[in-house]
C-alpha cells in the first residue's frame, strides 16, 4: 500500500467540503463530487498517480450524477411533497375575534379551530366578527382581507 498524503488530503478536503455543502442544501447538489472525492482518496491510498485519481473522481462524478438524478427527481419530486398546516391555512376562510388595526398592531382571527395574530392587507380597520380571507403569512401573523373584497377580481 502506498502511503501519498498530499493527495489523500486534498480528496479528504474535497469530500468533506462536497457533504457539507450537500447537508445544508435541501436538494441533491453536490452528492455526485462526494462519491467521487470518496472514490478518489480511495484510488490515493494504492496508487500515487494524481491523474487516475481526478480520471476516477470525474468518472465517478458523472456516473453517479447520470444514475442518480433521474431516480430523485422520481422519488423527491416537488409535486409529491405534501401540503403543510401552514399551506392549508392559506387561501382559508377565518372570523375576526379581535378588530384588526394595524396602526396599533393589534387584532386576531380564527381560522379553522386556531387563534392567529393578523393584520390588514391593505391597511384598513376590520371589526369583530368580520369573515375574512387569509393572503398570506409572515412569522406568526396571518394577513387577510375581508371575504367580500377578496371575492371581488
């Protein structure tokens, strides 16, 4: 066995670097260059040729990338993925529990079974018991309008 650290350091580097970069992003971007890197600091422990060593990364690399995406984009594709409480809460209608002002910041909505803190869209004062639909969410706060002009194209 062959012992080249140079070349096992900067394939560990690059294979600690690539799944770093895949465990903080959400989809399968640099998957591929971490087999490869593994492949190649693999290939450093028996060979001392630095060529062979990026030939197989590069190898590795787009062989993984070409078997690999099709069968992700299959299985972990966006349309698959499901609705959360917070998607279904937007677009649902809510009554006002509390006048929405959002001068004074202040004002509430229930929409379905829950209490949320909410805010005008627009800007306008809504009283109590106002049906109202939600638009959109920031935080913790639902911003709404009321159900007549949300109707309204």
């Amino acid at each position: 066995m062959v012992n080249h650290p140079v070349d096992m350091v900067i394939w560990l580097v690059l294979l600690v670097a690539f799944s770093a970069a895949e465990a903080v992003t959400v989809g399968l971007v640099s998957l591929w260059f971490a087999v490869g890197s593994l492949c190649a600091l693999l290939l450093s422990l028996f060979i001392e040729n630095i060529w062979a060593e990026i030939g197989v990364f590069l190898l590795v690399s787009v062989a993984t990338l070409l078997l690999l995406r099709p069968l992700a984009n299959r299985y972990f594709s966006a349309k698959d993925m499901k609705r959360t409480n917070l998607d279904l809460v937007v677009g649902s209608d809510g009554v006002v529990l509390e006048e929405i002002d959002n001068l004074f910041a202040r004002g509430q909505v229930k929409v379905g079974g829950q209490i949320w803190s909410a805010r005008s869209q627009s800007g306008e004062l809504i009283p109590a018991d106002t049906v109202v639909t939600v638009l959109r969410i920031e935080g913790v706060k639902v911003f709404v309008q009321p159900k007549e002009s949300a109707d309204k194209p």
